[in-house]
C-alpha cells in the first residue's frame, strides 16, 4: 500500500511517496515530488506498471546529469544530500561515464551494452576507478527506474570485483608492530609533556590517537564525534566530518555502531572535556571556535610529529624535485587496521569484525583483512586436532584412519 508523507526541511516541503517494490531488498521504493498533486497522481498510476514510465526519452548523458542533481539537491531514495567532498568524487565519476560514446539511449540499453562499457571502463582505466565508476553508473540506472524513466535496470549483476583471485602481495595494508604502536602511544604521550604550548596540543591530539588505535574509528569518525555519543565504556559512531570539516551523517547503515572502550581511554576523553573549547556542533575534538578539525591540519599538527617522534619517518627521494623528502611510514589509517588484526588475532569471527569496523558487506572486510585471516590456519589446525580428541578421547583419536 502506498502513502504520502510530508517532508518539511531548509530547503522547503516536499512530498515522498513510499510504495510497495520487489526490487528494493527493504520491500519499498521511495520517490519525491515537489507538490502533493503530482505526488497523488504518482500514486492513483502505480497500479499500471506501463504508467510509471515516462514517455519523454532521456539520453545516457542526460541520465547521468539528473543523476548528479538529485544527488547534490534531494538526496537519493529518501536520503539526505550527498556531502560536497562525495559529490566532488561522484562528478569525477560521471566524467568518467560522458568519455563512453554512448550509442544507444537510455531506454535502449540491454546488458551487453553495459558489458560493453565494464570493458571499456577496464581497458582504458584502473580497475579501481573502474570498479566505482561502473558502481556509480549502476545507482544511476537505478535512480532512473525510481524516476519512471526505466522499468528494468539492464546493470544488474554486471560488476567488477575489487580483486583478482591471487592478491598481489603489494596490495595488502601496512600494519604497524605491537612495538610501533607502543611507540606510537608512548610519543602521543611524550609530545604532551615537552612544553606547555606542546601540552595544549596534545591535550587535544593525545586522547584522540588513543581512540583510534583502541577503537578502529576512521579518522573521519573521531573527526566528528559529538559528546552526546561518548559513555563510560563506549562510543557510538553516528555521524562524520568530511576532508572539508563539514558534519554530516556516516555514509552507510553499517557505519552506524557502537565500539566498546577500555576506561584508560573514555577517562583520558572525560580529562580533555575540561579543556575543550566550546562547540555548537557538541564536538569532541573541535578547533580553537568550536567547528570540526580539517583532516589536512590533523595531518600536519599532529600526525606528521607524533611519527617524527616515534621514529617512523622515512626519507625518500621526491619525483618532482629529485630531494630527499621523509615521508611517516604509515597514515592515520594504520591505527584502524591495527585494530581489526588483533581482532583477527584473538579470533574474532569475520562477521564481528564487519560490523565492528563498519564494513557496509562482509566482502570489503575480506578484501582488505583476508590475508590475516589466512595466517590463522595453523591455529584452525590445531583446533580441529583439539576437537578430535576432544569428542573422541586421546586413544581414539589415534586410532582414526587416514584417507587415501
């Protein structure tokens, strides 16, 4: 059954349209319409499948221009808008997408056609933009047959995964050592202890790598942490700052979660409170006036000393200039993935640490911490050895033949 609701914003009111669609995993659809006729009549057409596609013939290009629009000024299926750095990487896609010498128009469009453009995508491209670029087009054929401009979605199933079946070993994240990290802490600690200038920095800083290594939030995520979503033993992630320090909502379902913390952490967060400069935003690690941190300015005040200070700085000859240049081992990033591999050491199960690291599918997880996992196999072994004797008794599980 379909119904109306009324959405009241900044921007003004619009009217949304919740209907019934086997397409949708939710079992609904949504669409927006600027006034409660148009919304109305939208409905009274549902019962016509042919009804619901309109009769004005869009090209590709065309297609992929709505796309961005809807994107930047509605916000798509019922979601809010896109955040400006999004919608930046999403213009890069669709410029990516207007290269293709679209032959066909978008009612025209069959699955060997979009084939045809995976190809090109992969022959002209890195697998990586293409992996996105394809995604992204995928969302924009969807949002044309939420539009009515389409019935069928000729993507469906054509993708390109992240991987090929052997991994190249290059490929994998750098992770620092148990002793690096303890460098890192003990740094974080040793800046705040210099001078007193140095004390209200890393009065700000310290807790702040303390979280990440202790929580796997991305830096975006600690970026934006509000007060509201700090507690005795945990953090809820619910919202992020973006490169540009604008605060807006995680960007998947899965980046929502709650992360449990040890009390050294939450009270050295509790500690900082005292400090903390004002904030309309509620933020936890603000500016000087209250507003989010740029990820640029936590780099260069922070991060870039504390690996000086840990001696994880490495000189490297610049390609542009031919100078030596030092460069930190790693990115604020590899505290995150230190994090999930001791998850994955102690043997936290794989879907755990999806939802622990906020992985919108169990693929991504596998993608980036699979070869970890790997390295667990021994351990399996031994634990189905165990199982044996365990069920059997020592003496039987001796006498058990071994297949041929």
């Amino acid at each position: 059954m379909a119904n109306i609701r009324k959405r009241t914003g900044s921007k003004g009111t619009t009217y949304q349209v919740r209907y019934p669609s086997k397409a949708e995993k939710s079992g609904f659809a949504y669409e927006k319409f600027a006034t409660l006729k148009e919304a109305r009549a939208f409905t009274e057409n549902l019962g016509s499948h042919k009804a619901t596609i309109r009769t004005n013939t869009k090209t590709v290009p065309q297609s992929i221009g709505l796309w961005l629009d809807i994107c930047e000024k509605v916000g798509r299926d019922g979601r809010e808008q896109v955040e400006p750095q999004t919608l930046v990487e999403y213009q890069r896609r669709a410029g990516v997408m207007m290269e293709y010498a679209w032959s066909k128009g978008l009612q025209e469009l069959e699955p060997p056609d979009i084939v045809h453009f995976r190809d090109w995508l992969l022959r002209h491209k890195s697998r990586d933009l293409a992996r996105r670029t394809l995604s992204s087009f995928h969302s924009v054929l969807i949002e044309m047959k939420r539009q009515g401009y389409i019935s069928d979605d000729p993507a469906a199933g054509i993708t390109i995964k992240s991987g090929g079946r052997y991994e190249d070993q290059n490929s994998e994240i750098d992770i620092p050592s148990d002793a690096e990290v303890r460098d890192i802490y003990g740094a974080a600690d040793s800046l705040g202890s210099k001078n007193e200038q140095m004390r209200k920095c890393w009065a700000r800083y310290r807790p702040m790598i303390y979280l990440a290594g202790f929580s796997g939030m991305r830096p975006s995520e600690y970026r934006g942490l509000a007060w509201s979503h700090v507690f005795d033993d945990s953090v809820t992630v619910r919202q992020r700052a973006d490169k540009t320090g604008i605060i807006g909502p995680v960007k998947s379902r899965a980046g929502k979660r709650t992360i449990y913390l040890p009390a050294l952490v939450t009270e050295m967060i509790f500690e900082w409170q005292d400090e903390c400069p004002a904030s309309d935003l509620n933020l936890v690690f603000p500016t000087e006036t209250g507003r989010a941190q740029l990820l640029s300015n936590f780099y260069r005040r922070a991060w870039l000393p504390l690996m000086r200070e840990a001696g994880l700085i490495e000189a490297e000859k610049s390609k542009r200039t031919g100078k030596k240049i030092e460069l930190p081992r790693y990115s604020p990033y590899a505290l995150r993935h230190y994090y999930a591999s001791k998850l994955i050491a102690i043997g936290t199960d794989a879907k755990t640490i999806q939802r622990t690291m906020g992985h919108s599918n169990i693929e991504i997880t596998f993608n980036v911490y699979g070869h970890l996992m790997k390295d667990r196999e021994g351990a399996y072994k031994s634990t189905a050895e165990a199982l044996a004797r365990e069920i059997l008794g020592t003496s039987c599980a001796k006498s058990v033949p071994t297949a041929r």
